[in-house]
C-alpha cells in the first residue's frame, strides 16, 4: 500500500510540474507577442518604420492577428510610401474591425495615393443598410452571438414549459418568441456573411502598372491597365490568366499578374 501511494504521489508531482510548464511557456509566448508589439510601436513613434514593419511582421508570425497590428503595418508602409502594401494592411484591419473610423480615415488617405482613380458604383438603399447590418460586427462575433442566443432560447422555452404560474409562462414564452426572432436574424446575417466571403474574393494589385484585356489572350481588346494598389475582384481564372472585376464594374483578364489575396492568412 505504501509503494501504492508514493506510485500516485509521484504521478501527481509530475503532472503538477507538467501543467506549471505549459502554463509558464504560454505565459512567456503571449509576453513575446506582447514585447514585440510594443517594441514595433515605439520603432514607430521614433520614426524607424523599417524596423517597426518588421516587428510587426514578427508579431504576424506568431500567429497574432488584430486590426490594431494590421493597422500599425498600414500605417508604417503608407509612411514609407508603399502603396500597395499600406492599402493591403488596411483592408486586412478593416475585415476585423469594419466600423473603426481611424482604419477608414488612414485607408482613404492610402487610395489617394493611387494612380488608378476608380468611382465606385452608387449602393441601393437596400444594398447600404445591407452593408450597415453586417458591419455591425466581424463574422465571428456575429457566430458566438447566434449560438449564445440559440441557447437562450432554448433556456427561456424550457423554462415556459416547467413553470407552472400563468404569468411566468406568458413572460417566458413572449421573451423566448423575441429572442427566437433576433437569433433569426443574428443566423441570417452571419450565413449571409460566410456565403459572401466564400464566393466573394478579393484582391489588392501588386503589379506596378498591368494590362487588362476582353479575353483570356492577347489577341482580344486593349481595355485598360490598372495600377499598383488598386484593389480588384477576382471572378475566374484560366492558366496564367485571372478575370477580374473593378469597384466601377468593369471586368477584363489579366496575365501574370502580381496579387495578394485578402482572404489568405499572413504566412507563418
């Protein structure tokens, strides 16, 4: 019985010790992302965007992913005058947080700078309170709320079901039917943002200057050539070729040309 128990005590010595080290190694990552955000920021504040790009980059590379470093990175790049580079940043900050006016601001500031001065088409009155619903939150938000109001639901129908005072199932019941019709439209706005973001895709142009064509070959039309910076919608693809799509709705194919998709994770 005795070897019995030092058995046990030992295993849970060694089980504590094992949960202290995973604890401490989270601790000490999250304080290296920390440190390396900072350090960025104050690469920044002295004027070294160089340097503070590349904390910032280091920072990515550990996995960390936030409008306020995705904004930092635009806003270093546009000091530096990188065109593409600052309006990719800014656009990446503003899939996460849609509705901050400082990443709208400087991602405005960042498109004049390109060469390209593209109109965008006028928005129905639907299709901007459309926009203004679904930016209200990023899609993940709007995930965790649709679940969390699932089962309130489900807690405030249960509850009208086993109370058996009149006035509390009317309270329950009325309550449960207004949370039923929010949660309608929390799913309906988050399917609608994952069916949009799966067939809507979306790229920033790193090509200095490229020529867009009607067909998938040169032997089409000249239509027009796009700058570096511009941001375009990628329709279809075909070898070497990508159709594409502006914010005025023209469309044409491009051949070999250098783009950064919105929708990809920063590489590790």
């Amino acid at each position: 019985m005795k070897q019995s128990k030092n058995f046990f005590k030992v295993q849970g010595t060694i089980l504590l010790m094992v949960f202290l080290l995973m604890n401490t190694a989270i601790l000490y990552a999250q304080a290296s992302k920390e440190s390396l955000f900072d350090q960025g920021n104050t690469a920044y504040n002295e004027g070294d965007y160089q340097k503070a790009i590349s904390l910032y980059e280091q920072t990515l590379k550990t996995g960390q992913h936030s409008a306020a470093l995705y904004f930092n990175l635009g806003n270093a790049y546009y000091r530096l005058n990188k065109v593409a580079e600052s309006i990719y940043y800014f656009e990446k900050a503003k899939q996460l947080n849609p509705l901050d006016e400082d990443i709208q601001i400087n991602s405005a500031f960042a498109k004049n700078m390109t060469i390209d001065a593209i109109e965008k088409l006028p928005e129905s009155q639907i299709a901007q309170f459309q926009k203004s619903l679904f930016g209200i939150f990023s899609f993940s938000v709007w995930s965790v709320l649709t679940v969390i109001l699932l089962w309130i639901f489900v807690g405030l129908f249960l509850a009208y079901l086993f109370f058996n005072s009149v006035q509390s199932k009317r309270i329950f019941f009325f309550s449960a039917l207004l949370v039923l019709v929010v949660f309608m439209t929390s799913f309906f706005v988050t399917f609608s943002i994952d069916q949009k973001e799966k067939n809507t895709k979306y790229a920033i142009l790193f090509s200095d200057q490229i020529d867009i064509w009607s067909e998938p070959n040169q032997q089409g039309d000249l239509l027009f050539n796009l700058h570096e910076g511009t941001k375009v919608q990628l329709l279809d693809h075909l070898e070497e070729w990508q159709k594409i799509r502006i914010a005025n709705g023209s469309e044409g194919w491009i051949r070999n040309a250098s783009l950064r998709r919105l929708d990809e994770e920063i590489p590790k």
